[in-house]
C-alpha cells in the first residue's frame, strides 16, 4: 500500500493507495477516530459490486451503517438531488460527528462531497473512489460541485475528506472505455509537471491496461502527488492551481458541444494534443513532443480526433467557460513534457487551426 500525505493545516489528511483495502476501511476509520454511525452514498452499480464487503469491513469494526444509493448518471449531481439527500439524512442524524462516505466514481465523489460539505455546515467526508478517474484525479483537491442549468460544477466549495481510500482492486471492473477514460487525466499530470512520470506511463501502459497491481499502485499514488503537490500550493485555486486546467479549455468546450457524449478524460485527451498544437503554432513546443503525447492518447485508447463538432460552436463554448479574461481565451499551454505556462494571448485563427489540424 502507498500513502500520500495531503499537508493542509488543520484539513491535512492521507489518502491509502492500494489492493484489497475496502475490507480495511473499518479498521482505518477506527484509527482515525470514528466510532458509531454512518452513512454510505453510493450508486446502484457500485453498490451491488462493493457494497456488501465495505459493509462487512464497517459492521466488523463495530460501526453502524446506513446505505443511500443515488442513481447514476452526471444529472445526479444537481441542487434536487443533494436536497433528497438532506431529507434522508435528517432521520439519521443527531450530531455532526457523524461521517459520509463517498463510495464512486467522481459523480459520487462531488455529490456526496457537497452534501457533506453542506450538511449541518459541515460533517465529515470519507473518500472512496472506485474509477481510475476518481482515484487519480477527481477524489483529489477537495473540489465538491453539483451542477445548475449551464453552471457545469459551478455551485461547490472546497472541502477535503478526512481520509481517501482508493482500493485498486475495484478498478477490475470497470469497462475498457472507463479505464481509458481515466487515463487521461493521469497523463495530465505528467505534462504539466513530470517529464520522468510520462516516460514511465509509455514504457508501462500495457501493463496499466492488463491493471497490473504494482504499476497501479505505483501510477496512481504518483498521480496523486502531482496534483497534492499543486493544489498544497494553492489550495483555494488562485493561481498556480490553473495548470490543472490543461487539456480543458478545449475539453470543456467539447464536452458541453457534445452533450457530455464524449466523456470527461476523452474530451481532455482531446484537448490536451489541440493545446499542444497550438503551442507548437506558437513556436513554443517542439513537434516532436507533440507527437509523442499523440502516441501516449492513442495507445491508451483515447480519442485524438474532434467528433465531428462544429468548429464554430466549440469556440462559443470557449469563450463561455470560466477560463475567459476579459473577452481573452486562456490557455495552459506545454513548452515541454513536463512544463506549461499560462496565457491569453492566443488568436483565434490559431486556435481554428489546431483544432482543425490532425497531422502531427
Ligand atoms: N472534483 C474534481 O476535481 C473533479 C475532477 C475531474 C472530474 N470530476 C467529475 O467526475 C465526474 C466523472 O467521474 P467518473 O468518470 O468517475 O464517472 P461516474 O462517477 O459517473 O462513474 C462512471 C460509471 O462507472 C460506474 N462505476 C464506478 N465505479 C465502478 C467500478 N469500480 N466498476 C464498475 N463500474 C463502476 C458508476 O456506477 C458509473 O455508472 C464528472 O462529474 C466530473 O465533473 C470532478
């Protein structure tokens, strides 16, 4: 198993990284104080594969356990839901001691997060993420959202667990699609900070693919140190925090366009090889780089062409995002595997012509 120390003053908390560690979950919440109630938030799909082995874990460490299951899908993560959630939890509680335990994908991970967040002004939150995306990324950062009409993860605050339990064992079955998916963010993390991390995610990704554990572990806990590393810098998201936005200036855009029919880590893959273009259009990024990163999207069964969008209507759903200054389109760009910088100065002609371009 591997730890990873998240340091955030009085919010510092651990996230344990590793095979077969729902059965251990009783154990570590003990160990970290809790005792008595409470409460799991989960999805139908997740709760028939994992639900009965965390419950084993909790009820064998004496805990007394109420399950909710949500139903799936991103319109979940809306104000209706969270207030069926509150109604639900009024039966239960009685003090605020009493903790939530997120048992999902990211869809769970924001929602559950936000009630927690919300709830009473606060309970306390267990992370149990159970895709790649949400163990390597979105369980990460104490982002909590719902959406609001167009507000896409716009209503949240920032609110971090008390401890992160990311069993990779539960990755097992997940579908190709959805590992694949969650791939993209982790190769985020290798461009913006970690040249050495993207060389070992192209020497291992067949092993990644074949969910070989000792790989897993190891890319999944680098993951999460990455973005701890950043977002212990700027937790609240006033600067350096940005760089995480890499890939979805452009991936954001293309997945409202889509109608979320391209997911989350597909519209990044997406976005991160057109950011790339349009550094190499600024004479920035080596085309070789690019190249390389276009293999990496590729081979781990991502998407690196447009799906048929409307070029027109991407660019309005750019200058719609919240990345916009002034009227200015901000972007992430790469100088390198392993390094980016932020800017606004980038025409709208070039940003046509990368998003149109596909011969790297
Ligand atoms: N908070 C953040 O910082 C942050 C960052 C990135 C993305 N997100 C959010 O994450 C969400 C996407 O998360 P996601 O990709 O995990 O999708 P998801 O939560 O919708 O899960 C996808 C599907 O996988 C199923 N599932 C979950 N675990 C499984 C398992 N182990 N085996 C089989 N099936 C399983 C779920 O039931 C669901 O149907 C979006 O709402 C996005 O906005 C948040």
């Amino acid at each position: 198993m591997q730890k990873v120390s998240v340091r955030l003053g009085s919010n510092s908390y651990n996230i344990h990284i590793g095979p077969g560690l729902l059965a251990q979950t009783g154990q570590k919440l003990k160990e970290i104080g809790f005792s008595g109630k409470l409460v799991i938030i989960t999805d139908p799909t997740v709760k028939r594969l994992y639900g009965n082995s965390l419950q084993q874990s909790l009820a064998g460490s004496g805990f007394e356990v109420l399950i909710i299951e949500v139903p799936e899908g991103e319109e979940q993560k809306s104000l209706e839901t969270a207030g069926k959630l509150y109604h639900e939890l009024t039966d239960v509680y009685t003090e605020r001691t009493t903790p939530i335990l997120a048992l999902g994908g990211g869809v769970i991970g924001d929602l559950a997060g936000f009630v927690a967040a919300t709830y009473m002004r606060g309970v306390p939150l267990i992370q149990i993420p159970t895709t790649l995306l949400a163990q390597g990324d979105s369980s990460i950062g104490g982002k909590v959202a719902v959406n609001h009409g167009q507000l896409k993860n716009k209503i949240g605050a920032f609110y971090h667990p008390r401890l992160t339990i990311s069993d990779i064992s539960t990755l097992k079955t997940l579908s190709t699609r959805e590992l694949s998916d969650g791939l993209a963010e982790i190769i985020k993390h290798g461009v913006i900070q970690d040249r050495e991390f993207f060389s070992y995610l192209e020497e291992n990704l067949a092993k990644i693919k074949s969910l070989d554990e000792p790989v897993l572990e190891r890319v999944i806990s680098h993951s999460a140190e990455i973005k701890v590393g950043v977002v212990e810098k700027d937790e609240l998201d006033l600067g350096l925090r940005n760089i995480l936005n890499y890939g979805h200036t452009v991936g954001h855009a293309i997945e409202t366009v889509s109608e979320l029919k391209v997911w989350h880590g597909e519209a990044v893959a997406i976005g991160m090889l057109a950011e790339a273009r349009i550094a190499n259009k600024l004479g920035v990024l080596d085309q070789s780089e690019t190249v390389r990163l276009k293999n990496l999207i590729a081979t781990a069964g991502l998407p690196t062409r447009l799906p048929g969008l409307q070029l027109e209507k991407l660019i309005q759903a750019m200058k719609h995002d919240k990345k916009i200054l002034q009227g200015k389109i901000r972007f992430v760009l790469p100088k390198s595997i392993g390094e980016v910088f932020i800017t606004e100065e980038v025409s709208q002609s070039i940003i046509e012509q990368a998003l149109q371009d596909e011969n790297d």
